[in-house]
C-alpha cells in the first residue's frame, strides 16, 4: 500500500509509541512530521536537536492544530488523556484526522465520549490495535470463520509479560489511568472479540501482586450467543517473558487452532489419533517485508491503512465506534470486584 | 568472509521460532554450559561475540574472563539494550531510569565518566550525553580484556536515525567510537537498503563502518524486500557486512542457510548458539565457507 499525497503529520506524546509511529509514518513516502507536542521539556531538547530543524515543537496540543496545516495527528499520551485531547481536536480543527494508541480510552463511557466528538466528522478516525494487521493473527482468524475446526466449544486464551515485578511508579500505576487491564490486556480482548464477537455474559476476578492501586492479573470468563464459552487471564507480572505474549486457543468439535504472536497451528481430529492432521505456520511463512521496519511489520501496516484510508476518504476497520468495544469490556471485567493485595 | 561471531539470542531468552522455546531453552543454560559452548565454538572457528549489553551478558563476558576466554575473542556490543531500557522507563520514568543507570557504578567510575557532576548540566549537549553514555556502557566491557572490534548502534536507533535523516547523530556517533575506541563505529539496522541510501544522501563514509544486518534465503526481516536488499549487497565494495537472522530465527536448515549466505557479498555472520554441540555444528559448517574462498583464491 503506497501513500501517494503530501501528508503532514502531527504527533502528540513523544514517549516510546510516539518516537515509534512518528519514525515510521515519516520514513513512508509523501509523508512527512511537521509537529510535535510534548510537555517533557528534557524529551523536547532531545528531539530538537535530534530531529529535522523543519518539525516545529509545542508543549500545547490546541495550539499545535490551530498554528499548523495538519491532515493528521497521534496521539501517543498516556491512556488518561487521549479522550480529552481527542475532543479537544474535534472542537478546535473539525476533521482533522485521528490516530489515537490503544485503548482509546480509560472507560466506555470516556470512549463514547471520543465517538460523539468524531461522529459524522469528514477526518479518519483509528485505533492501534495493530495485532489485526499481524499475518498469523489474520490467518487464525480465518481458519475460525472458516469452520475447520468445526462447531467451537471454547477457547483459552492469555496475555503474560515480565513488565511488573515490583512497585512501578510511573502512569501506568495511577489509579484510574493504568492497570495490567488497561496496559496489556486491551489486544488480546480485540482479538478475542475480532474472532468471536462481543461476549453477551462475562464473569471476572482481578487482583493486585506488586501494584498497591492498579491489577497486576485479571482473569475473565466469558460465553458467547452460539455458545462457545472461554476465559482470558492477563498478568504483566510473570517472570522470564522477555517480551509480552499473547496466546489463544480454540477447541472446536473436529480439532483445534492455536495462535501466538509466532505461529498458528491447526490440528484437524481423523477417526484414529494417526490421521490427525497438524498444519502449522511460522511467521517466517508469511511475507512480512515492509517498506520500513521499526519495532515489528505491523506498525507499518496500520500506519499505512491511516495515512491510505485519509487519502481514500474510507473509514478503516479500527475506528473509535470498534475500538470502543474492548473499553465496554475493560469496564465489564472492572465490575467485578478486587481481590486482596498480597502480603 | 572471515568474522563468525556467536550471538546471544539463546542467553538471554530470544527466539524468532517461539517464545515458549526461548524461555525453555533458558532455563537450561548456566555459566558453567555457556562458557564450555564458547570454547567449543572458537575451536571450531568462531572468531568473535556479538552482544547487547544486557546485564545477563555482562555476567557471561565476567565469567569467560575468569577462565581465560576472552583473551581469543573479538567483541562486539550492541548498545542501547532498547527492550531493558524501555521497560525501565515504563516502570519508574525517565528519572528512574537515569537514577537505576547510574546506581550500577562505583564512586570512582561515576567520578571518571563525569556523572557525578549531574546529569542536568549534561542534558543541554544530546551529543555529549551521548558520549557518556557509550562510555558508561563500554567501562565493564573494556576490563574484560577482549579485542573489541566495533560497538554497534542498536537498530531501534539507527532506523529512527534513517527515518528522520539525522546526520548529526550518526556523525557524532561515529566520531566517537573512531577517536576514543579507535574502531569502526557499527550499527544493525533492519532496513538495510535505506540505511546505505541515506549514508550516500548525507555523504557519510559507509566503507568505514561495519553493518549487521539480516540477510537470509527466505527474507525474513529484510526490507523492503530480499531482492532490494540482495541488489544493494552486490552493489557496495570495500563495506563490512555482517549476516545475522541467516537461519531465519530457526526455520531454516543450517544447509539451506549457508547455501544461501556463501553467496552473498558478506564480510561476516553471527549466529544464536545454544549448546555445545549446536555451536560445533554451526560454527565447522560456517569455517567451511571461509576454507572453500580461501581454496578458490
């Protein structure tokens, strides 16, 4: 997918997703960042002197869309301020186009509130859940609408990393804006709901280990209108997960398809063990070459399908309406209640 | 080619085939494993280690030198460890990171790398924290008293550097690591054909520096595609290149890998070992591509 319009781009929030989506978006062609908005004044020195003297730097994002010709901005801010700054947007530049991290917002009903301020509005509107631009993930999600494994049952699913093995204090411990549900949770409940739809009961428990005011583990059963049922548990504090890992898998009636973030294997059931059939698929499978790599492929990918659907004028699958729908389940998982800190 | 270098993939719970692998396969390994794996791998051909300075490598680069190991190797560091770093950050801040950083040094080092004079007054020159860093970094790797060849600009770096064209930071890199290492500055990059674009579009010397980058049959990981990364290795003369992913993270045989690299325009290849006997197959089969060219001149 080639970007063919002159496209400048703003950033919002130059911490790590911020550096990461602003190196790809102006390493596409045609693309450029013009601005940048960050409050961090030693971050802001850094870049100044790092970056092309031709992006122009504020420490106000109103600011920045009234002072500059923008067709896009991100924002990369911790989660707590994306609604605000998102509705700040929609009332100082009408259509000004959206790319916002994910999860869109800290509640639903924060969420609702980014959907009202973009709704009917001529701008593009986005979510980065970039595991949907992720072959393998893709690739499952096919073998599941596709009936291989016959009639589900249900389904197993987990999201573990070593992010937290003690007290953190950073945002992502404040109460209200952070939390393993809010951090690492938010893509495997996209996946989950972009293979199964939205679950119409959920049943939860969650406590904290090393967080005194935010989860460091939630664990979520769920069942769904045809009647597959399944659980989700997320924990950022395992040991020896040098990276997050994200694992689902599905029993159906004639076998079973696991997908991580590095393969999908499918196993069809034959009448005696020795014909069952084992398909499994690598990342290495799938061409995942793109015209620019930071981090993993499908960053490229979904700041590609941004920056395309502006130009064509077309609302992508990850807008905020969909987005909103893993809040609505963050917030359902929420309800349930806490249990005790460990010692 | 003449550089094979053991990488640290297997040490530190990489693997591109499965995390699952990678966290079983490290649970398996201990100093006392890992340092008969190296001895193995130089008898067998293995002329040097590629790292990130990660603390788990530190410890191994501390023991090999305890045995006498590090007197035969060649060292290449890759720095920043981008993945520690940004989970620091993620947990405690920039503060907390600059305070854990610095928290790793005695007295004495931190007097010598003029930390102790604060940060802040540092914060003013990107260029000179820059320095200081590196140098922060190299001190333990120094001591061990292996021939260091290169340090090697992390990839998460050097692309954003690519991205936005930032000649000033890769200059002064560069400059570094030639007047106070008195080697050539390195880098990894994942978007090798960008990277030798943008040192020809901002009149860097590409012929001194050495370039690690993946490069194997499939085209895992080469951007934007094998075939304009294979055009751009045939095209550059007099440049280092180091092959790494050859086995494309364990899905491709060692046959078919080396195969496929001997072709190639490299000056070398690093490659994850993750036992004895792993490091003794990979490291004779790769000595024979160094054996055949030298049959052939």
């Amino acid at each position: 997918m080639k970007v063919t319009s002159a496209r400048d781009i703003g950033i919002i929030g130059l911490g790590k997703m911020g550096v990461l989506h602003a190196g790809v978006a102006h390493s596409l062609s045609g693309v450029q960042v013009k601005a940048i908005c960050e409050k961090n004044t030693l971050l802001t020195k850094l870049a100044k002197e790092l970056l092309p003297k031709s992006v122009v730097f504020y420490d106000d994002h109103i600011t920045m869309v009234e002072d500059e010709e923008l067709d896009a901005v991100f924002v990369t801010t911790p989660i707590e301020s994306h609604v605000p700054i998102v509705t700040d947007i929609a009332q100082t530049r009408k259509g000004l186009s959206l790319f916002v991290e994910k999860p869109l917002a800290v509640t639903h009903n924060q969420a609702q509130a980014a959907c009202e301020a973009v709704r009917g509005m001529k701008g593009i509107h986005m979510v980065g859940y970039q595991k949907r631009f992720s072959p393998i993930f893709q690739r499952a999600k096919e073998l599941v609408m596709g009936h291989r494994i016959g009639d589900l049952m249900f389904f197993r699913a987990h999201s573990f990393s070593s992010d937290v093995l003690r007290q953190g204090r950073s945002w992502r411990f404040a109460k209200g804006a952070g939390g393993v549900l809010l951090d690492l949770a938010p893509h495997v409940l996209d996946m989950v709901m972009w293979f199964f739809g939205e679950p119409e009961t959920v049943v939860a428990t969650r406590r904290r280990i090393y967080s005194r005011e935010v989860d460091d583990y939630a664990h979520a059963a769920m069942s769904f209108r045809d009647g597959l049922q399944g659980y989700v548990d997320v924990c950022w504090s395992m040991r020896d997960f040098r990276l997050p890992d994200t694992l689902i898998e599905v029993q159906g009636t004639n076998g079973n398809i696991t997908v991580t973030d590095d393969y999908v294997k499918l196993e069809i059931n034959g009448q005696d063990p020795l014909e069952t059939s084992v398909e499994m698929d690598y990342k290495q499978s799938f061409d995942t070459s793109v015209s620019f790599l930071l981090a993993d492929p499908e960053y490229t990918k979904e700041d590609e399908t941004f920056l395309s659907a502006i130009r064509t004028e077309h609302l992508p699958e990850l807008n905020f309406f969909e987005a909103s729908k893993v809040n609505a389940l963050i917030d359902r998982i929420m309800e349930f209640p806490e249990g005790n800190r460990s010692t | 080619m003449k550089d094979f270098l053991i990488g640290d993939n297997a040490f530190i719970g990489v693997s591109h085939l499965s995390h699952d692998h990678a966290r079983q396969r490290l649970k398996e390994l201990h100093l006392e494993t890992i340092n008969r794996l190296f001895e193995t791998a130089l008898s067998c051909g293995a002329t040097g280690f590629s790292f990130t300075v990660h603390p788990t490598n530190l410890r191994i680069l501390d023991t090999l030198e305890n045995v006498g190991t590090t007197s035969n190797l060649e060292l290449y560091p890759i720095l920043p460890y981008a993945a520690g770093y940004v989970r620091t950050v993620n947990e405690k801040g920039v503060g907390g990171l600059i305070n854990d950083f610095m928290s790793r040094y005695s007295l004495a080092d931190k007097a010598k790398l003029s930390l102790r004079v604060g940060f802040s007054t540092l914060t003013l020159d990107p260029t000179g924290m820059m320095r200081t860093y590196i140098d922060a970094e190299l001190l333990p790797i120094v001591r061990v008293g292996g021939k260091l060849s290169t340090i090697l600009l992390h990839e998460v770096v050097t692309d954003v550097a690519v991205s936005f064209q930032s000649r000033n930071l890769i200059d002064s890199y560069m400059q570094h690591v030639r007047d106070k290492y008195h080697v050539k500055p390195g880098f990894v990059t994942r978007n090798f054909a960008r990277f030798v674009k943008f040192f020809r579009d901002v009149n860097l010397p590409l012929e001194d520096t050495i370039i690690m980058t993946p490069v194997n049959k499939i085209g895992f990981q080469m951007n934007p595609s094998r075939e304009a990364c294979e055009a751009c290795l045939s095209e550059i003369h007099g440049v280092s290149v180091i092959a790494m992913s050859i086995l494309a993270g364990g899905y491709l045989t060692l046959e078919e890998a080396v195969g496929y690299i001997r072709q190639q325009n490299l000056s070398g290849t690093v490659v994850g070992v993750s036992s004895e006997d792993h490091a003794q197959r990979v490291f004779t089969k790769l000595r024979g591509i160094a054996e055949s060219a030298k049959e052939k001149t």
